[in-house]
C-alpha cells in the first residue's frame, strides 16, 4: 500500500499555447491518440497507489468532471457491441477512484492553484500531476518513483529533468548536493532564471510529492514573477526550514503544452498503440 492516496491536478490554466483548440475545450482534454492527457495522469496517480484525485478546475472546465463519470446514453448506444470494450479504460478509473473537484476562482499561479486543493488534500502528504507533462517511467511511473523516495525520506520532493541550458528560462531550476543516486537535497530553487543567472540545468517538470506543511507556506508567500503565487518560490522557503529533495526521474517526458511536444507524445504514443493492435 502507498503511503499517499491523494492526488492534486491543477487543471485551471487557459492552455493559451494551444489556441484556438483550447477556446471551448479544457487543455488537459486534448487527446493523445485515444485518450485524453488527464487520463494518462489519473493513471499514473493509480499505479502510485493514490486513488484519491482532486482537481483545481474554473470556468469552461466541466469536460473534466464529464470525463470521469457515467455517461448512460453513450453506454446504453454501444451496449453489447464491438465498441464496448473502448470503455473499459475509463470504467475502471469511474470505479476504483473518487474524484473532488474545486474551482480555482481566478489565476494567480501554481502556488495558489495547489492552495486552492487545500480542501481537497487535507492535512495529508499528497502527489501533484500537471497533466501537460506527459510522462513515460522506465519499469514505473514517476509519481511511483517518486513516493518509493517519499517513504524513505519522508518530505517534499520535485521531479528534475536537465534540459538544455537555453531553456531554463522556461523552468523553475534547483541547485543541490547529490544524496544518492539521482536524488539532490536542495539547496536553491529559481523560477524561470535568465540563462546566465540559473543555478544549474535542472529543471522542475510538473511531478510533485507535497507534504501537508506547504500550505501554510504557500499562505505565507508573496506573488512573485509575472505577479503570481509560484510553488518553487514556496519550496525554496520549505527548502530553508526542512529538506526538500529533487529526484532525475527514469524515463521521458513531453511537453504537451508545447505543439512540438504534444506531437511528439502522439507519434510515441501512437507507435505504442500499433504495436498493441498487431500483438
């Protein structure tokens, strides 16, 4: 059994990258291949052990909500059918997880998106998925890597990734010592530094492992850059206080965010998807 059974996605953001697909549509709704991005999320947080999800919705959001419930017209039509069998998927998730949902009333960055779940989470040790970056684990998810760290350590940590120098501008980037192999106990965290002031290339990707703590000190942290509440800035606190970790995650990430990098996801998914057709 996981030590964590709640998991936050953050799913209040415009996904302006994407206009104009993401107009009327949720972001985390864009398909990859045959399911949406915040399904491949929710099953991460499921192979975690986390079945327990809240989601930060606003406005124009309610596809979620629609996604992962029962849709009785649509079951009723292809009852009985070959089309049947698409739906196990998604009926699993509807039965094994519970899902809350609150709205996050106007956006003022990932700090106080997280903060928005505090309603959510409660006074528990809880993952964070940012269903934009699509993660692919080696033999496990990340947020399954992530939460074998947790129980050995037992405080917050962040998912890093290097990337190249030149886009570090893009990330929140951690200095640190090396604890073990692939894990960094922080020492400095930077959001979005100009290249030549970032303390290193590696970069905050959208996995976290939060402890209950770091609502109290998102409270207490001012809004930083573009004027928004940023959860590294909050981190960066915590790292000052406790240990934060950061952990270089097995496996691959996509920027579904980014055209080139939902492509990516989609020819990498795609292949997945053939293979399986043809076993």
């Amino acid at each position: 059994m996981s030590m964590i059974t709640k998991c936050l996605f953050p799913a209040a953001g415009y996904g302006t990258r994407f206009l104009p697909a993401t107009k009327s549509m949720p972001k985390e709704m864009l398909p990859v291949v045959d399911k949406p991005l915040i399904q491949y999320g929710v099953e991460e947080a499921m192979e975690a052990g986390m079945y327990n999800v809240g989601i930060v919705t606003g406005r124009g959001k309610r596809a979620l909500a629609d996604h992962f419930d029962v849709s009785y017209e649509l079951e009723h039509q292809i009852s009985g059918t070959s089309k049947e069998g698409l739906l196990t998927d998604i009926r699993r998730i509807i039965n094994d997880c519970t899902f809350s949902y609150t709205r996050q009333s106007e956006m003022k960055g990932l700090g106080h998106a997280i903060l928005t779940g505090e309603t959510l989470i409660g006074r528990e040790p809880f993952g964070v998925i940012l269903a934009d970056d699509l993660c692919v684990g080696e033999d496990k998810g990340v947020l399954s890597q992530m939460a074998e760290i947790y129980a050995k350590y037992r405080c917050c940590i962040v998912a890093i990734e290097e990337v190249p120098r030149e886009e570090v501008h893009k990330y929140g980037v951690i200095a640190g010592s090396e604890l073990e192999d692939g894990v960094y106990v922080v020492s400095n965290m930077v959001e979005k530094p100009d290249p030549d002031d970032a303390p290193s290339n590696l970069a905050i990707i959208g996995r976290y492992i939060l402890t209950p703590d770091i609502f109290d000190v998102i409270r207490e942290t001012p809004p930083g850059r573009n004027g928004e509440v940023q959860i590294t800035d909050a981190l960066q606190t915590q790292a000052t206080r406790n240990m934060v970790l950061a952990y270089r995650f097995k496996g691959q990430r996509f920027d579904c965010g980014s055209v080139e990098g939902f492509v990516g996801a989609t020819n990498h998914f795609f292949e997945r998807w053939r293979e399986a057709q043809s076993a």
